[in-house]
C-alpha cells in the first residue's frame, strides 16, 4: 500500500508539473494581430469613425450575398475619411486571390459605368463612386468622382500585397474579341450563385462547379444586332466535352457552340447564324504559364559571366608575373647585395662540373701484322 502510494504522489506531481508547464507554454504564446485593412490617413484624408455616414445609392452591400461568398472573401472593413469639409465612406473587402477579388469586381458592375485601369487592375467610375480592385481586394469610395483617382490611388497601395499564383489574374475573361463588345457588360462567376446573379441562360447547376468550372459572359452590340457570348472553362478536355452535351441540351435553336480543348463558347441572340458562327470560331485557347522560380538568365547575361571570368583570370596572371619578377629582383638584388658587402663580385665566377670522361691512357697504335 505504501509502495502504490509513492506512485500516486509521484504521478499527482508530474500531472502538476505538466499543467504548470502548459500553462506556462500559454502564457508565453504571442498573436500578432492583423494589420487593419484600412488604413487611418491616406493623401490628406484622415479616418474619422464619429462622422456620419453619406447616404449611399452605390454600395457593395447590395451585391449579392451568396455570390459574393463564392469569391471567398477573408475579411471586411469599413471607413469615413474627411479632408477639408468633405467626407468619403470607403468600403472594403480583401479576398483569397486576384481570382476572387475580379469576380466581386464584375458583380458590383453597373451599367453605365466608365471601366479602365486608373487604379489597380481595374477600375469603374460612376454613379457617384469610384469602384477599383487591386491584388486581392476590392474597393469602393462614395461619393467620388475621377478627381479623386489621384488620392484613391495612395489609399490602393495601403492595401494589402499579395504575389505568386494568387496574384495572378483569370484567364478567360481576356478571350472575348474586342470587336463591339459592351465592356460594362463582361461578367466573371466562380459558382453557380454568382452565374446566376450575373443572368446566365443556362441551368447554373448542370455547369459543373464542383470541378472547378469557371465562366464569363459578355455582350456585343453593333449594326449586326445583340448577341450575347458565354464562355466556359473547364480543368480537362474531357470534363468539357462532357458537359458541353449537357449544354447542348438545354439549347435552343439559333443558338450556336464551340468547343475547343477546355474552352466552351456559346452564342445566342440576334446575329445572323453565320455571325455568330465566326465569333465563336475565331475564339481560341491559349496557355499562360507562369513560374514561381527564378528565370533562367538570358543569353546576355552568361555571356556577361564569361567575360567576367576570362577577365579575372587575364588579372590573376598578370599580377602572378609581376610578382614573380619582383621576386625574382628581389632574390637576386639581394644575393648581390649581400657579395658586394663582402667584398666579392656582385657576380658569382661560373663554376663547372666536370665528369673527366677523356681518356686516361695514350690511344695503342696498331702497326701492320708481322708477315
């Protein structure tokens, strides 16, 4: 019994011990909290939280909610600035990649909107806002006007930084021709919510999503009439043949398809049939491959290493000669010297060694034999 007590006490104390050393291990962890998405002064403006909110006929709040969660956005944030009088509200959203931030872009789109790049990647002005995306987060400033670019621009590059693959653009949207494309029009969906918002014409459910399906649509208009193109992008060929029958399904007549490897373009609308059949024919795949490595250095640049290395080894006999001579002086200045003091020639008398190879004896003189 005493024995069995011992290892009570023993084990009570480890117990003790351990606690008191994970609660130790606890109290010694450190969080770094998050770095605000908005920052508290940017060109002049400075946040203010107290002022009062300008009444908002464009905000990001009225996007819809569920197709903005298929652009899996991290975190959100909210803030009124105030310079001079004015007040602006921003609001802002960071997403998982450049992917997702273009798809909240496209959805917050209204017609009309004036689209370019004047900050970030893209960017909308109008309707009382300015509307920008830039890395990962979308941004939108209200009131504002294309006067404030200028500022909106320095409260872009607060925003957070992103590199990599996550900082790369989609790929689809820059398929569609150039050619009488209504540029406020293009749309950019990552799941069937998001299709759906931004008015697909096909069963959003039957599109594949759950491998990783993306889709664009965009609308022409011109003196040919209204089409509307929809393109869809799929991981494999295969995945894309198979659902390109079940697209096909559900079409109607005069609506005509194209598929090419992974890509799927369909067009409907008002177009001659030989007018749509051209715009889908003269869309074509193409790859874009990018490296989280290094490049390979140019031709240039070995040829620059090279040089540098013949050039080094050029220095490095030179500077072995030289010194070889300047030993060489040295030595024999030296060994003069040292004659000269005493009192011999600066020049040592040239000594021979000699083998003694010639002959010892007289040579025998051989007379004729004795007859």
């Amino acid at each position: 019994m005493r024995r069995l007590g011992w290892v009570g006490v023993v084990a009570a104390v480890g117990c003790l011990a351990w606690s008191g050393a994970a609660r130790a291990q606890q109290a010694t962890t450190l969080v770094e909290p998050p770095t605000p998405l908005l920052p508290q002064s940017f060109a002049g403006w400075h946040r203010d939280d107290s002022a009062a909110v300008p009444d908002m006929s464009f905000s990001l709040v009225n996007v819809n909610k569920d197709a903005l969660e298929e652009c899996a956005p991290q975190r959100s944030q909210t803030a009124t600035y105030i310079l001079k009088g004015r007040r602006v509200h921003v609001e802002a959203v960071e997403f998982n990649d450049a992917t997702g931030a273009y798809s909240a872009f496209t959805l917050a789109l209204r017609p009309g909107l004036k689209l370019g790049k004047e900050i970030g990647a893209a960017t909308a002005i109008g309707d009382g806002g300015v509307l920008f995306e830039t890395g990962s987060s979308l941004a939108l400033a209200f009131p504002a006007t294309s006067a404030d670019v200028s500022d909106l621009t320095k409260l872009a590059n607060t925003l957070p930084k992103i590199g990599g693959p996550r900082s790369q653009p989609p790929l689809l949207p820059t398929f569609f021709p150039a050619k009488g494309l209504a540029t406020d029009s293009l749309r950019y969906a990552l799941g069937p919510a998001s299709y759906a918002a931004m008015g697909g014409m096909f069963a959003a459910g039957q599109l594949g999503w759950e491998k990783s399906a993306e889709a664009a649509l965009a609308t022409y208009a011109d003196k040919r009439g209204k089409e509307t193109l929809t393109l869809l992008l799929y991981p494999t060929p295969q995945i894309a043949a198979d659902h390109t029958r079940a697209i096909e399904a559900q079409m109607a007549n005069g609506v005509k398809a194209r598929r090419e490897g992974e890509l799927v373009a369909i067009a409907t609308g008002t177009f001659s049939a030989d007018d749509a059949q051209n715009m889908i024919e003269n869309i074509h795949l193409r790859t874009e491959v990018t490296f989280d490595r290094a490049t390979p250095p140019s031709f240039e640049h070995e040829m620059q290493k090279t040089y540098s290395l013949l050039a080094s080894i050029a220095i490095f006999c030179a500077v072995g000669t030289l010194a070889s001579v300047l030993l060489g002086v040295f030595l024999g200045g030296g060994r003069a010297l040292v004659r000269k003091m005493q009192g011999k020639d600066a020049v040592a008398d040239v000594e021979f060694l000699s083998l003694h190879l010639e002959p010892q004896n007289p040579r025998p003189k051989m007379g004729p034999p004795a007859s």
